[in-house]
C-alpha cells in the first residue's frame, strides 16, 4: 500500500450553486477527470489532494484504513448536507488480487447535483486562511480523437473463441457452474483522447447508466454492486445477455439445449420477435443469472440484518443489449456495523464478474483467460465522509493511454455456452463504448 500526500489534515467546504447545464460540462480539460454520474445526477470532480493506491488481496481493508485515517482529520463545513457532499474519494479497484493500479482518489474539486439542487466542494489543506469560494471553471472545448483504427488486444476474438471452447468443456465435465472470460479490443485515435467526449458520449447513449471516470478509466456501467446509505445496502445484479438480431429457443427449465435458434439470427431490424422474452425464457440465461444473485447472497447475509431477494429476475433494456436484473436490498446489523469497503471486500468478485464457485472460477480465468484485466470488471464509484457511497463493476469501459483505449468485454460462460454466441455478445457489449468514441 501507498498513500501520497499521507494522511494531511484537510479543510472541506460545501456549498450551494447555480448549476443550469449538464455536470460533465463543467468537467475542466486535462486535471484528472473524474465521474459518477446517472442521469443527470451525481458527483464530477477534478484535481488531486490525498492518493491511496493498493493491491493484493487486502486492498480493500488497507483503502478503508486508510480512508478512515483521513477521514479522522477533517475540517469539515457542509451546507448541503446530501448523500456526496462533504469529503468524497472516487475509487477504482482490480478486478485480481495480484493486479496494480487500485486507488482512491480525494479531488481538489467536487461539483455534484441531486434533484433541484447542485453544489460546490473544495478541499485543500488545513491550517491556511480560509478560501474564498470559487466559481465554476469557464468551458473548454471537449476534444474528439479524430479517426479511429482498431486492432487486436491481448485476447483476440478467434482465441477468445478458444478459450470459451474450453471453458464449457470444463464446466461439463463438472469442475465449476460458471466462469465470467473476457477480451479486449485497441482503439488507436490520430490525437491524445479526451476522456471528457467519452463521458458525453456515454452519458448521451446510456443515460440509466452510471457513467463514470477514475485515473484514466472511463465507462458506463449498468450494475450497481453496492449502495450504502443510512444503514441501507442495495445492489443491482446483472447477468444473462441478448442483443437486437439475436434469437434464442425459451427454455426456462432447462431441459434440453437452448442455445442459437436453429432457425439463424433475428434480423436486427426484426421487431416482431420479443427480445426480453426470449431472454426471460432462456434457461441458460436464467442459470447463469441465478449464479450471480445467490454468490452476492450468499456473502451479503452473514453481515446484514436482513436481505431481500427477489424471487424472479426482470429484464432491463438498453440500446445496445437486454440483461436478466435483481434488485437487492438488505440493512446493516447496527450492532455489527460493517463499512462500504468491508461490505466490497466480501463480495469481490461475485458471480456476475467471476463465476461460480468463486476460488475455482477465478483460478480459470487466471489460466486460461491470458490477459490482466486491470481495472475491467473491477469495482469503481466513489465513497462519501459519512460512511456511504456508491460502487459499480467497471463494465462498458475503455483504459485511456494518450491516442489509444483499450475497450474490454465479457461474457458470463457456461457448461451449454456457444462460443461463436459469446463473441458476438461481446461484440454487443463492446458497441457502446465505440460508439461514443466515435460519436
């Protein structure tokens, strides 16, 4: 674990502004981007005034030491007084254990809206004179990267095939119910990219998504993996796949094979054939959804009070897919508080993101995957003064390296998957970021 500057004593003030336009608009270039936002809502901030960066399989307990320390030495004027005011850290975790680059960020600037009302948060050391307040950074141009030319990253599509391949051979053969396998695609622009026109992009396309940014990774992530306020723990569990143009036999039993339709792809334009339907009456959509909703379950009921689990998925749309969603919720035993990152490190990774069971799943996609992930399929979001906040799984999401993006994409696999299918919904997946690359 590193920490730079150490834990300082710092001076917070919040305070209410006027804010007409769009967050991301406010975003300054080239001072560290940094997002979470849904709608229209949520928290952007630029500059940098405390770093933790971590790895191995203690990150999270050593980011929450670390955040309770800072925490501990805080100046703290808070006007506002909601759910991101105040101090925050945005936050960025690996998805593997032996994996560098996991941080929280502190800002030196926060500028957040929720509902009618936006405010204003800056942070800088304490001891000094009290600062005036700023006003808003004036707009500067978003800059896009120009022409785009792709190719292969360190798991192409003909071996991801492969890997898939074998991935279900293993699961027939009983070692595991199911493993997450992903690969990667590089986008190479004519300039340095702009992670601000990715976020617009993004936020344009996916509005029910979090979009978001953190130490050059930028997404838009439709699952939630945790909410913590007031004692409340929500999460969104996402897993189970289709996209416009592809068909599958329903086969909610699963009783017999149900992989592609016999009959080929529906055309994408093909609006009599029901896309949710299709999804909700997959069996092995349904597995592999039920996977992931009894591992985040499973590790959530021992450090809650309660737990509400819905007893069927519904289906969430989006423009460029259709996922199986459970909504979870539960509260905190207020005799056993437990904090955000001890709720995160006990759920890290859940079926959604590694498989089933979780050990054996992980060490395959160690094995076989052949890439390091970094920070894809990690969590990220951001982390409040109170004790709450909020964390996503970096899905939907490019690393951003000067001209280029490394886009990733994966897919939940099991023991019937057909890996020419799971390209493709990787493929699907993939389009929203290289849309608003290019939009």
């Amino acid at each position: 674990m590193t920490a730079a500057p150490a834990t300082t004593a710092l001076r917070v003030r919040t305070q209410p502004i006027r804010l007409t336009g769009p967050l991301l608009d406010v975003l300054p270039a080239d001072s560290g981007v940094l997002s979470w936002v849904r709608g229209g809502e949520g928290i952007v901030g630029w500059g940098e005034v405390a770093r933790f960066t971590g790895t191995g399989p203690d990150r999270f307990a050593d980011a929450d030491r670390w955040w309770q320390e800072l925490r501990a030495g805080l100046d703290v004027r808070d006007d506002v007084g909601l759910p991101g005011t105040g101090a925050v850290a945005f936050a960025s975790f690996t998805f593997a254990d032996d994996s560098p680059g996991s941080v929280l960020v502190v800002p030196r600037v926060v500028v957040g809206r929720r509902g009618s009302r936006a405010w204003m948060t800056e942070i800088v050391p304490a001891g000094g004179p009290e600062p005036a307040p700023s006003a808003l950074p004036a707009a500067s141009p978003v800059r896009p990267g120009g022409r785009l030319r792709y190719s292969d990253g360190r798991v192409s599509p003909s071996r991801y095939r492969t890997v898939v391949a074998e991935a279900a051979r293993r699961m027939r053969a009983g070692e595991l119910g199911k493993a997450v396998l992903a690969h990667d695609v590089v986008a190479h622009a004519e300039t340095p990219l702009d992670p601000r026109f990715l976020l617009h992009g993004l936020s344009r396309g996916y509005p029910t998504c979090w979009s978001y940014a953190v130490d050059g990774l930028v997404g838009a992530t439709p699952e939630l993996l945790l909410r913590l306020r007031d004692g409340l723990v929500e999460s969104r569990v996402l897993a189970g796949t289709i996209w416009p143009g592809e068909r599958r036999r329903p086969n909610p039993d699963g009783a017999a094979p149900d992989g592609p339709d016999p009959n080929g792809p529906a055309p994408a334009d093909d609006s009599a054939y029901d896309l949710g339907g299709a999804l909700f009456g997959s069996g092995k959509d349904r597995r592999e959804h039920a996977y992931a909703v009894d591992s985040l379950a499973a590790s959530l009921r021992p450090l809650l009070r309660e737990l509400e689990v819905p007893s069927a998925p519904r289906v969430l749309t989006l423009p460029n897919v259709s996922h199986l969603a459970s909504d979870v919720r539960g509260h905190l035993d207020p005799g056993r508080p437990v904090s955000l990152l001890g709720l995160l490190g006990a759920v890290h990774p859940t079926a959604a993101v590694g498989g089933t069971p979780t050990d054996t799943a992980t060490a395959l996609i160690s094995e076989i995957e052949g890439m390091d992930r970094g920070r894809y399929a990690g969590p990220v979001g951001y982390l409040d003064a109170h004790g709450g906040g909020e964390l996503g799984i970096a899905l939907r999401c490019a690393e951003l390296d000067g001209p280029t993006a490394r886009l990733f994409a994966g897919c939940g696999i099991v023991a019937d998957s057909d890996p020419d299918v799971e390209v493709r919904e990787a493929a699907a997946k993939m389009r929203a970021v290289r849309e608003a690359l290019q939009s």
